[in-house]
C-alpha cells in the first residue's frame, strides 16, 4: 500500500488502485443518512466532493407513482470516451480534420444513492461507494477543477461594470485576479467569466427594448452641448442641425417644440464644387438677414440658378438665419460630434445591447462629470497669467476672478487685442467707432460700437458676443476708455463662470480605507469589524446569491425584473444613415487595394508568392488544366 501526506489527512492508494483521502467523519455520507430534500443531498454530496477533491454529476432519477423514487448523484469522471472510427482507406486530402481532444471520464463508480420513503416523504442513504479509481485533487490546486468553479455576486457585478467602459469578459478577469492578488485566488476562470456574459447576453437579448422602457420609464435620445470649460456634455437642445432630411425636419418640429431646426453647412458646402463666391456669402457673421437675400438673388441671377429646385430649398431651408441666437457661433458641428462620438466610442462599441449601452452611457456620463469636477478645482485653486503682472489690468483680473481658466484664456486673447485698434469717439460718448488693423492682411476694418454709462449697455456691430458669448476686442476698448475696471454683469454669463455646479461622488468605503491606510492597529480595527458585520449579516448569503437562477441575477444587477412577457420587442433591419457600405459597388481603387492586402501564398503554378493559385493561373489556363483531366 502506497501512502502519502497532505495538509489534511492521508490518502493511500490500495492494491486495486482505489483512491480514498481521510477527512473528518462529519463530512462523510452514511448508509441510512435521512435528508429532507434531493437538493439538500445533492448539496451535501458537493460539500463532501469538494473536501475529498473531486466533482459531482447528476447521475439517473427513477420515479415511481408519479414521485421520485430514487436519485443518483456521481463522480464526475464517471462514464467512458466515445470510440472514434477510423477510414483506414480514406483519401488525405478528402479526410476531415478532426479536433484533437482529451477525455477525463475513467469509469469511476464512485457515487451516492438516495432511496424516497413515502411515509416521512424524506431521502434516505441507501448506497454510497467512496473509493475513486483515479488521483484525487490536491488542495493547493482546488482552483482548477471546474467543480468549485464559483461566479460571486461581486464578479457578475464586475463583467457587467467592465462592459460599461468597453472591457470585455477576458480582460475583465485578468482585472479581477490583479485586484484578488493573483489568479490562484479566484473561484472561477477565464471560461467562466465568458459563459456568465453569454448568458447574460442570451437573457436580456430578447427583453431589450422592454429592460429599457422598464429601467427608464421613457425613450431618450442624447444631445450634444458644451459646459462653463467648453467640454462637451449632454443637454435638451434649444437649436439642433441636421443632414438633409425631411424626415428629421417634420420629426424635430413635432417633437421638440421651441427648438429651432437647422442643416449642417458642412453637408450643404461639399456638394458644391465651387464655393469662392458662396463662402463669401454664407461663412460672414456680420451680414444682416436683409443683406444675406439680396446678395443671394443676385448671385443666382448671375449664374442663372434661379430655377434650381435644390439651391431654392437651401434657402428656405437651409440657410436659416441664427444671429438671434445667443452663442451661435459655437456651434461646430462636424468638431462637436466627432468628439462625442470619439469621447462614448471609448465606452461602448457597435454590438452593444440597449441595457449594456444604457450602463455605458451613465458611465461616460460619468466620467464626464468627474471631469467637470477636476476642472472647477483647477479653475478655483489656480490663478492664470496675467498680461501685466507687476501692474495687471483690473479689467482683466476681473475677468481671471469670475471666468473659468478656458472662457477666460479666450477674454484674456479679446483684452489683448484691443491695444492694436485705435478709437474715434463721435456723437459725444455715447457711439464709438473703433479702427483695427489687420497684421495679416494690412486691412483696417472699421467697427462702430454703442455705449450706455447709465445702465452700462454695450452693443458692437461684430456681434461677438452674440456669436460667442464673451465682449469682443472693441467693446473692451470702449470699457477701459471709460475707465471701467469690472466687466459688468450682464454679460458674464453664467455657461462661463466659475463654480456653477457642485458635484461630490466619492465612496464611503475607499475613505474609511484611506483614513486608515497608515496606522495598522486602526486597519486592523477596520478589518475585524467588518468581519464581525459579515457574520452578523450571515454566513449563507454568498452560497444563497450565487444559488440564484441566473435570471434573477442578471435582474439585480440590471435593475429590472426579467420576465417572459414582452411587449416591446427589439426593433430589425433599420438602416441608419450612411448604412449599407457592404452593399455599395466598389471602385477600382478599392478593389486593387483589397486585393495588395489579401495575404499572399506560393503558387504551384508560377512558383512565386501571388494571391492567385494553380487553379486560376492567369497566363496559360490551359496547360495549368492539363494534369487535371481526366486520364
């Protein structure tokens, strides 16, 4: 008899080489053992495989009278391989290749057996066999065998939260091992991790839509604006531009009522080929709305586009007078939209569920708001340069007082300026015409500016301030003239000043840790009580949480119950725009560049490394066809 040592017990291997490990007696099942349920028994037979080092399966059920009557629960190495047949005569090259793979059944006849007595209605033990007819897991390698495999409420948790910044299952539990201290302390594997996002996948696939509507309460879709640092953020629009669609256009009037629709100029400015003379016309932010259409007809009537259907619901349409809108000039839109996408493509990709997109978008939300935050510390805990620091402008420290570090780089610029322009004061103070000088061009524009001392009102006929919310170069000229050291208030708006939203999200428990990271008598304090909270609040909750059906888990985590009643399904087959590349007919240039980076083999043929083969030799088909005939 061959004996060795291990950390619990010892474990021989007899003559016929049976494998038996000794444990405690409490652990090990008895003939005529009573338990009250067949779960009960198959938990209790779990318990004891997982202290000797093996896996169960469910062996055969037998009933009787329409009851259970007997129940088997196994080895999982029980059972033998499947014989493969081999066709000896079986040409190689019409032979399929088969997978290679391993078998772990041995014909192990290790089990336990349970036998119903219909008078208490309870199970009892009637066989059990101990004995193993292979090695059994050693406990430093427990971790390994799928039977103590175990996903915790914490690693659902964490594939889920993973997915929310486009981190996949497999990168998700390398995360988990580097915060578990290493792969040999985790319950589950790899494989594990991956089987949890397909069913998780697989459950709220069909319930999408309804997960969404529940969770949510209405339908939304996001908007794109920009806060006091000019970050862009999510808000309900009060001007939105679009493409070209008349879908879009009765849509937006229905739905968002007040907002004022418009077309992005860069859609509208690439379909014409030539733009020297409309540039001129459209890309002017100091033309008046009345100006705008006269010069427009006459530049239809010089190139005889008067009829043009197209160009006449452009005009209609698309050239929409916005100077009445405040900070109209801020809207970028081709910038501000390949930032957005830039900004969630980081957090969620094309295949997303509705509800995963959903966790997504809360996460980049945010991020966005931790952003905000780091940025109104910087602006409230910073001062920035000024132009004069021995002597600086009160006008512009001010300005550095009021204004966040962006809005106020972008006054500071506008203060700067103004020492290059001259001023003619006419009509005694109150009107001011202010003379530039262009260093580029040599141009001296001219700018007339209106000022009220009394109520401190300040109109320029730049319209910089409509466009972009800050005074311009010329009304900071007529504000020092007047010997005005603060910017009055009226135009300070509040989308640039500092401190106009106050966010605290921190966690309660990483500020306990941190308090304590220092002192190992406190930590150790923190330790042992959270431990005594863990028992209070009982030692069964992991093993009853993770007993859930998977549907209930994947209902906590998303917050909505999973059921199989759907009234909103998930929408098919729509196309958005752009959609449909695969189907577009490629060029030649494509085509030759598909083809330089298909991967290149050795032909039979040639003898040279080319995409073609012997097959479809291109010079002379004929003889290459030759040693295939038929003889």
């Amino acid at each position: 008899m061959q004996l060795f040592e291990n950390l619990t017990g010892t474990s021989y291997i007899n003559q016929e080489d049976l494998y038996i490990r000794n444990v405690p007696t409490n652990l090990i099942p008895k003939k005529g053992q009573i338990v009250s349920s067949v779960d009960e028994g198959i938990e209790m037979y779990r318990n004891y495989g997982k202290a000797i080092g093996f896996g169960i399966r469910l062996g055969t059920t037998s009933y009787g009278d329409f009851s259970l009557r007997q129940k088997h629960v196994r080895c999982n190495r029980y059972g033998q391989s499947r014989k493969k047949s081999i066709d000896t005569l079986r040409s190689k090259r019409l032979k399929k290749q088969e997978r290679k793979s391993y078998s772990k059944v041995t014909r192990c006849m290790a089990m336990i057996g349970f036998d119903r007595n219909h008078a208490t209605n309870t199970l009892i033990v009637y066989a059990f066999e101990e004995a193993h007819n292979h090695p059994l897991t050693k406990f430093n390698e427990e971790s390994m065998y799928s039977p103590n495999h175990r996903l915790s409420i914490f690693d659902h948790e964490l594939i889920v939260k993973a997915s929310t910044i486009n981190i996949g299952a497999t990168k998700a539990h390398k995360i988990r091992a580097s915060l578990k201290g290493g792969y040999d302390n985790l319950t589950a594997t790899k494989n594990d991790f991956k089987k949890f996002w397909r069913d998780y996948t697989n459950i709220v696939g069909p319930n999408d839509a309804q997960c969404v509507v529940n969770q949510c309460n209405m339908i939304f879709v996001p908007f794109t604006t920009i806060n006091n640092h000019e970050k862009t953020i999510n808000k309900k629009p009060t001007m939105i531009l679009t493409y070209m669609d008349p879908t879009l256009t009765s849509s937006i009037s229905k739905v968002l009522q007040g907002c004022t629709h418009g077309l992005w100029m860069w859609h509208i400015m690439s379909k014409m080929p030539s733009k020297k003379r409309i540039n001129q016309l459209v890309c002017n932010m100091n033309i008046e709305p009345s100006e705008f259409e006269d010069k427009w007809d006459m530049m239809l009537n010089e190139f005889h586009l008067k009829d043009n259907k197209w160009l006449d619901d452009i005009e209609t349409n698309g050239f929409l007078h916005i100077l009445e809108i405040l900070m109209c000039g801020l809207m970028k839109t081709t910038s501000r939209s390949e930032s957005s996408n830039s900004f969630f493509n980081v957090f969620s990709s094309p295949t997303n569920l509705l509800v995963n997109f959903m966790f997504n978008f809360d996460t980049a939300l945010s991020k966005q708001r931790h952003e905000q935050k780091r940025l109104d510390i910087a602006s409230r805990d910073t001062s920035p340069q000024l132009l004069f620091a021995l002597d600086p402008l009160k006008i512009e420290k001010h300005a550095s007082l009021v204004y966040t570090r962006e809005a106020f780089l972008k006054v500071q610029k506008q203060i700067k300026r103004h020492f290059i322009s001259n001023s003619i004061f006419v009509n005694g103070y109150q009107e001011c015409i202010i003379v530039y000088k262009e260093i580029k061009s040599g141009k001296r524009p001219e700018f007339k500016v209106s000022f009220n001392a009394q109520d401190q009102t300040i109109e320029c006929e730049c319209v910089h301030f409509r466009f972009f919310g800050i005074l311009c170069s010329h009304a900071f000229r007529v504000l020092i003239n007047y010997d005005i050291f603060k910017i009055p208030d009226k135009y300070i708006l509040d989308r640039w000043r500092k401190n106009i939203v106050d966010i605290d999200a921190s966690s309660f428990y990483e500020k306990c840790i941190d308090s304590v990271i220092h002192d190992k008598e406190k930590l150790q304090e923190l330790v042992n009580s959270l431990q005594e909270l863990s028992v209070n609040c009982g030692n069964d909750v992991a093993s009853k949480s993770s007993s859930n059906p998977i549907k209930e888990v994947v209902g906590n985590i998303i917050g909505v119950q999973i059921s199989n009643d759907m009234k909103i399904k998930v929408p098919s087959g729509i196309k958005t725009k752009e959609s449909g590349k695969r189907n577009q007919i490629k060029s030649v240039a494509e085509k030759a560049i598909a083809k330089y980076l298909k991967p290149k083999h050795i032909c039979n043929g040639c003898k040279q490394l080319v995409n073609h083969d012997q097959r479809n030799y291109p010079i002379n088909p004929s003889k290459v066809l030759q040693p295939f005939k038929k003889q």
